[in-house]
C-alpha cells in the first residue's frame, strides 16, 4: 500500500516553500506590530503557535508584509485591516474546503491513495493557472459589486452604509429532513449538491446573486423586481424536474437591506424566510412591497391569500406568484 503523502510536503508545494520561521522571527522581518499580526492571523482563520514553533514560510511574511503596508500607508486603520483579513480568510476557507472536496472525489474514482501522488503532481503543476483564474474572477466580482454599490450612492440614497433597497429570495427543499432519513450520506450529498448547483445557474443567469447556501435552502438577492419574480418561479417549477430532489418552494420580501461582510440583515431578510415557511410545495410567495411592484407585470399574476401572523414580525400579507398563461384564441 503506498504511503500517505506527508501534509508538510504539500504545505511546501502549496506554500512555495518550506516553513522556515517562529513567529516571533515572521513578525519581525514584516516589521509588524506582534499584537497586530497575532489579531490578523487569527481573523485569517489561523490558530495561535507557540514562539518557538516553527509554522511561517517566506510567503507567509511577504503577506505580513503587505498588510503592514496598508496600514503604514493609511488605506486602511487597524480594524479596517482585521476585517479585511477576516472578510478574505473566511471566504478562502470555504473555497479551499470545496476544492479539497473535488480534489477527495477525483482520487476516489481514479484509484484511492494510488491516485494522490500523480493527482497532486498535477495539481502543483496547475497552480500558476488556477491562480491567474481566481485572481481574475475576483476582479470580475469586484468590478460588479463596485458598480452596484455606486449605483446605489448615484440614486441619492446616503443613509446607512450598506443599507439599502433589495428583494431577497429564500428557496428551499421541501421534506429534506425525511429525505435525510430515507437516504445515505452518498446520495443526500448528491442531492444537496444537485440543488445548489440548479439553483445557483437559476439565480446567476437571472441576474440575481447567491448569498449563501445551506444544504437544503439558498438565500439570494436581485435588484430588480422582475428579475427576482422571474428566478423564483424558475426555481419553484425547474428545480423539481429532477427527480431525486422534492419540490420547492420560494419567499420573495422586498425593502431595506443591511449588507456586511457578504451576508444579508434585517426585516427584509426574515420576512422573505417566514414567506418561505408559509408557501406550499412548488408554489412562490411574495410580500405586499413586491406585490405592488408585480402587479401590472405583464406575464405574472399576483394573487391575495390568506393572511398569517409571523412571529417577531405581526400579520404578514402573503400574495402568491405565478406565471400567467395567456390562452389561445
């Protein structure tokens, strides 16, 4: 049986280099402030390392370096630096997680541990590739989310930074919790990822955002109305073509939005979950904000149902969406 590959040999391929530093030595060459670097590696996701432990690499004190130049320079105060480092290591940590796990389901179907030697190789060898992609994707999504945010600024509305006009969408799997009963961890992950992988191409090609995923239930967000409608009818009727997943059903709740650190707070956001919680399998509910605007939609009919009392929020006036069929003459 081959030998497990040693996690420090792939630190170093990863790393581009080996760790070479204690921490008290990667402090001093970035000509950090101890405290600082301490609050930063730790808002990177890091746990604390003994001072004579030897954990840093040249690439880790390059990256020390940087920050610490931020801060020299005044574009960002201290706090401005942790959230920034907090922002970056929570985001990198879910998508390094994600990538392991394809890397975990490549060698699995090409081998087991036969396979992680050759696979790694080849990974090394992509390296310089995935990282001009990633850094050109994150340009891209930071060029959008600019826009966006001066769009907003543009329309006169400098209340709350970071407060502003949104519809938010909740869409869940119906029954998930008898599903998981019903099937083993292979096929529910086969499912759990079916529907964020659907749901995800829906609410992207519609022109809204996923703000985040949690197994059985996605939280997005759109701009626009229409568009916002449109992806969660999409989402009721399309995603229950498949046929391993059970139906869907959506809440759309439109109003101020408190936006932090690439989540969603506020009224707006536990109004559309309640929506959610109230809608039938394969149906969509909306709030009388969004109503008000769909009404007139040409293609969509807005109907008035009963109305429901939403814990912490009062009477809640659901209206359900649906598309509306003209006949033919």
């Amino acid at each position: 049986m081959p030998s497990r590959p040693d996690p420090k040999t792939i630190e170093s391929a990863l790393l581009g280099g080996e760790a070479i530093y204690t921490r008290e030595q990667a402090i001093e060459l970035a000509g950090t402030d101890a405290e600082l670097a301490g609050r930063i590696w730790r808002a990177l996701g890091f746990p604390n390392q003994g001072d004579g432990t030897v954990t840093f690499a040249e690439s880790d004190v390059e990256s020390l370096r940087i920050v610490n130049s931020l801060l020299q320079e005044g574009v960002l105060d201290e706090d401005g630096v942790v959230r920034f480092a907090r922002a970056m290591g929570q985001t990198m940590a879910r998508l390094a997680d994600w990538q392991t796990s394809i890397l975990s389901t490549l060698i699995f179907q090409e081998g087991g541990e036969e396979a992680v030697d050759p696979l790694m190789n080849r990974v090394k060898e992509l390296l310089p590739d995935v990282e001009r992609l990633l850094l050109h994707i994150w340009r891209r999504q930071l060029s959008a989310s600019a826009a966006r945010t001066l769009a907003v600024m543009s329309n006169g509305q400098d209340t709350v930074p970071n407060y502003y006009p949104l519809i938010v969408g909740f869409a869940d799997l119906v029954s998930f919790t008898t599903l998981s009963r019903e099937l083993d961890e292979v096929e529910l992950a086969g499912v759990v990822e079916g529907f964020e992988a659907t749901a995800a191409d829906i609410v992207a090609s519609g022109g809204g955002r996923v703000v985040k995923t949690l197994g059985d239930e996605i939280l997005y967000v759109a701009d626009s109305p229409a568009e916002a409608a449109d992806i969660a009818l999409r989402l009721a009727s399309g995603v229950k073509t498949h046929v391993e997943v059970p139906d869907v059903r959506v809440g759309l709740a439109s109003g101020p939005v408190l936006t932090l650190h690439g989540d969603v707070f506020g009224t707006t956001v536990n109004r559309s979950s309640r929506l959610t919680s109230f809608a039938r399998p394969g149906t969509v509910l909306i709030d009388e904000n969004l109503a008000e605007s769909l009404t007139d939609q040409e293609g969509l009919q807005v109907v008035k149902v009963r109305a429901r009392h939403a814990h912490g929020l009062g009477l809640i006036q659901p209206y359900a969406l649906r598309r509306n069929f003209e006949p033919s003459g």
